[in-house]
C-alpha cells in the first residue's frame, strides 16, 4: 500500500513538471528581443578655427609680417596660444587688449575676427576680417586669412555666392615666386 500511495503523487508531479517544461520551450521559441538601434549621434560641431588655417596654407612669394611690437607681443601670444587651445574667451580677451594698445593693427584685427568666428559671432567676424584686410598687406598669408574668414561667415548664413565671390578674392592673395635663371 505505501507503494500505491506514492505513484499518484508522482503522476501529479509530473502533470506540472512537464506543463513547465513546456512553458520554458515555449519561451525559448518565441521571437527574439530586437536590439534597441540608437540614434544616429548629431555631427560634431565644425571647427571654423582649423577650417579657416586649413583653406589658406599655399607658398608664397610674398610674406608680409608687421615688425614686433614689445607693447602688445605677450598678449598677441597669449591669445595665439589660447585660440589654439580653442579657449575663446581669454582670447579675445588678450586681442582686445592689444587692439585698446595698438588700434587697426591687421594682424590682431584679423586674429579678433577668428575669434569672433570659434564663437559664432559671424558678422562680427567679417566685420573684423574686412577691416584687417583694408589695413593690412593686399597679398600673403594674412590676405588669404581675411578672405577665408569672410568666406566661413558668409557660408554660415546662407550666402553662397558672396562666399564664392571671397573665395575668389583669397585666390588672388597668394603671388607665384617668379623664376630667376
């Protein structure tokens, strides 16, 4: 009789055992989860900064550099080593007080205008990059940086044909060393 006892409890074990067996196979068979797929991740901003150097390397004939100024050398410095550094508000601090020492001095108008550009300022940035090239040398490195600069800007907001007309405008600051035999 202990025997017959134990075989129902068996059979009713087994009832559940395999109702549960089941119930795992069938979740094993259903569809597979589908991995979540992430947004594209916005494009990182633009460097106008390293756009605006990388539009203006040529070889030039002519290179015009102003004479050092002691006044205003550190702070022209301090301000090329912050626009590296691509912090713009020390920049622009050290240009503008060059600029109070040295007003109109075409390199440090011109450095203003990249400034004004990293930040986004774009009128501001042509503004300083026009009044750089009015009062700087026609020709060379710093011509082509004004032009670039104004080319940048001008792209930004839209105008893509007073952007083309800049781009001409920095072609025609780099001169061809002439040939001596």
């Amino acid at each position: 009789m202990p025997r017959r006892a134990v075989a129902p409890r068996i059979a009713s074990l087994r009832l559940p055992a395999v109702a549960a067996a089941a119930l795992l196979l069938a979740a094993c068979a259903s569809t597979p989860i589908q991995p979540e797929i992430a947004a594209e991740p916005p494009p990182p901003p633009r460097d106008l900064i390293a756009e605006l150097y990388a539009m203006v390397e040529a070889d030039d004939a002519i290179v015009v550099e102003p004479l050092p100024d002691p006044e205003v050398e550190d702070l022209r410095l301090d301000a090329t080593d912050a626009l590296a550094l691509r912090d713009l508000e020390r920049a622009a601090r050290s240009v503008m007080q060059a600029l109070e020492i040295r007003p109109g001095r075409p390199d440090l108008l011109q450095m203003r205008a990249e400034v004004a550009l990293g930040l986004q300022a774009l009128e501001e940035a042509e503004s300083f990059a026009l009044e750089s090239f009015e009062s700087g040398p026609k020709l060379g490195p710093l011509c082509r940086r004004n032009w670039a600069a104004v080319q940048l800007s001008r792209e930004l907001r839209g105008e893509v044909e007073s952007a083309a007309s800049a781009r001409e405008q920095a072609d025609l600051c780099t001169r061809e060393p002439v040939l001596r035999m």
